[in-house]
C-alpha cells in the first residue's frame, strides 16, 4: 500500500483513488514494464477544516529495478495530478536521485522538490534518503525519497534520521516538509 496518514480532526477526505504502476492502473495488483513488484500511487482529496481550503495528496512507490517503470509511474502522476485544479503534495519513494528522468519529468510538469525550494533546510544537502537499515545517514547517498508540490510555498524540509533504541523506522530515512498553501 501507498499509505497517507492524516489528522482527522483538522482534514477530511473528499475523495481518493488507488492506481497501480502499470499500463493498466485500474487493474488491482497489475504490473508492468520490466517490475517484479507491484507499485502504486494512492491519491486523497482533502478540505482543510479550519480554512475550509482544498488540496490533493498524492503517495508514491516506484519500482526499484526498472528504470522504464520509475519512467512511465512519473508520467502516470502527471496524468493524475494535471486532472486536479487544487494545490497538490506528492510524496514517496521514487527509488531514484533527484535528478533522473522521473524526477525531470515530475519537475518539468508544474511540480516543484520541497527540498530545493525549502526556505530554510534542517538537515545537510549531503544525506541520502535510503540507509539500507543503517544507523546514521549517508553522507553523499542519492536522494530517492522526494516531496514535490505544486501551488505550495515550502517553509523548512528535512531528512529525519530518528532512531529507536538505535533502530531505524524503515530502510530509507523520512523526508518532511513544512508546506503551506497558496
């Protein structure tokens, strides 16, 4: 799954959609071009109950081998998000460095990377995002987990690189941003 988490006493869902990273996206569990795995993007509609303001959430998996799929999973977000006239927040685990042709195709369609466009960066330029269960970050590691918005202005953006009793959450590092909506 592409989980979104969200607080329920501040946003509520107006609509959401799960899609697989296939040539067949409303195929439940399909897969294609060269993966293994079965990826997906979940998207949820919310309203901001406090300002009654509206914005998408978009969550990503991207296939780990497969250049071609990481390719075409980029262009299937821009299909998704070019449909929604609201800001937008696309995050996950593109399993590719800033700067490849997904990325270039997710940048180049309105989107921007928090990280980049952060006002103030909490954490140092050079760590990478996955540590492969290690303890500390990767100096120099490529940065393959990205939040992208569009209609956002980016306040601060970090790699969270907490541990539990010296356990990493997960084998990539957490990426935040502090957004707010224009």
């Amino acid at each position: 799954s592409t989980a979104i988490l969200w607080d329920e006493r501040r946003l509520a869902p107006l609509e959401y959609d799960h899609l697989w990273v296939s040539r067949r996206p409303d195929v439940v569990g399909s897969r294609s071009w060269g993966t293994r795995t079965v990826r997906m993007l979940t998207w949820i509609h919310f309203e901001d109950l406090e300002t009654t303001r509206d914005f998408y959430v978009v969550d990503n998996h991207l296939d780990h081998r497969s250049e071609r799929a990481r390719r075409k999973g980029a262009k299937l977000n821009v299909e998704v998000v070019s449909r929604f006239r609201s800001p937008v927040i696309v995050a996950g685990d593109f399993n590719c460095d800033a700067g490849s042709k997904a990325h270039r195709t997710l940048t180049g369609a309105g989107l921007t990377d928090a990280w980049e466009a952060a006002r103030e960066r909490l954490t140092p330029v050079s760590w990478g995002t996955f540590n492969g269960w290690r303890r500390s970050p990767d100096e120099g590691g490529p940065r393959i987990d990205w939040i992208l918005v569009r209609d956002a202005e980016v306040h601060r953006a970090a790699v969270n690189v907490h541990t539990e009793n010296g356990l990493p959450p997960s084998d990539h590092w957490p990426v935040q941003a502090l957004v707010g909506l224009r």
